[in-house]
C-alpha cells in the first residue's frame, strides 16, 4: 500500500474495532445464591422493656431443614418520635439492624426480643432471614410499634 490516505481509512475503523472487543462481555450476576426463604405475617408486641417480634417462615420448613437452610436474621428497625413517625403508607428508611443467630428460629417459626427500647418512641421493623454464604432472604411485611 503506497497511499498513505487509503492506509489511514483501513486501520482507524480496526483500531475502533480493537477498542469494542476488549473486555468481558457476559451479564452482570451475583456471586450469591438465591434465598427464598423469608418471614411472612410479622407481628410485634411490646411488654416490659422488650418487644418481641413473631412471624411464620414461608415457605414452612420442618425444624431440621430449617437448621440447615436458614443461618440467622438481620432485623432492620428505625426508630421516631411520635411526632416524626411517617404515616403508614409512607416508606421507611431503615438506617440500623441488629444480626442474630438460628435462635430466632424456634420450631419453623420466627421468634426474637428486642432488647432496650424507648418508651415514648415508635418503632418499625422488617426482617429477612440469611442463608448460607450471607445470602439474603426477601424482606418481610413492615410494622409499628409505640412503646409507651
């Protein structure tokens, strides 16, 4: 090739070609498992200091499946004043939750006390049950709770 214009044509489109071709091309994925064991019908009361949280897990398990399936919690929870609380159809930003071990697995159903409430404050609450690896369950329903 003696023309250096002809040259010039041929190898940009080659060069840009080079460019797109590099790199990994597959789909974004998650190095995770997935979890579909979760917390269905949360439910809370609060009685002496501590609310205690309950809820089925769906889909049921029997106690030795769930030993081997479910590793613990996470308990997400804001807490407000009863003049800031959102409304009820309003979203909550859950900035805090606390891990828990298989203990808040009690005969195929979800139980645990949360320690160290306010009075005079409002609480919400969403769980959602770990797996192996640290994968996540799907989150369960949110609910109030006043401690007075």
């Amino acid at each position: 090739m003696n023309n250096p214009r002809l040259l010039v044509f041929v190898l940009i489109p080659l060069v840009f070609l080079a460019i797109e071709a590099c790199g990994k091309k597959a789909p974004p994925f998650s190095s995770k498992r997935s979890f579909s064991i979760g917390v269905s019908h949360l439910t809370g009361q609060w009685n002496q200091g501590e609310i205690l949280l309950k809820g089925s897990i769906s889909p049921s398990l029997m106690s030795g499946e769930t030993a081997n399936l479910v590793k613990g919690a996470r308990v997400y929870y804001a807490q407000y004043s009863p003049e800031e609380a959102p409304c009820a159809e309003c979203p909550v930003a859950f900035h805090e939750y606390e891990v828990f071990d298989q203990e808040v697995i009690v005969e195929g159903e979800f139980l645990c006390l949360m320690p160290e409430n306010e009075q005079g404050k409002v609480y919400f609450f969403r769980v959602r049950l770990i797996g192996a690896e640290g994968a996540m369950g799907p989150p369960s329903n949110t609910i109030k709770i006043a401690v007075e």
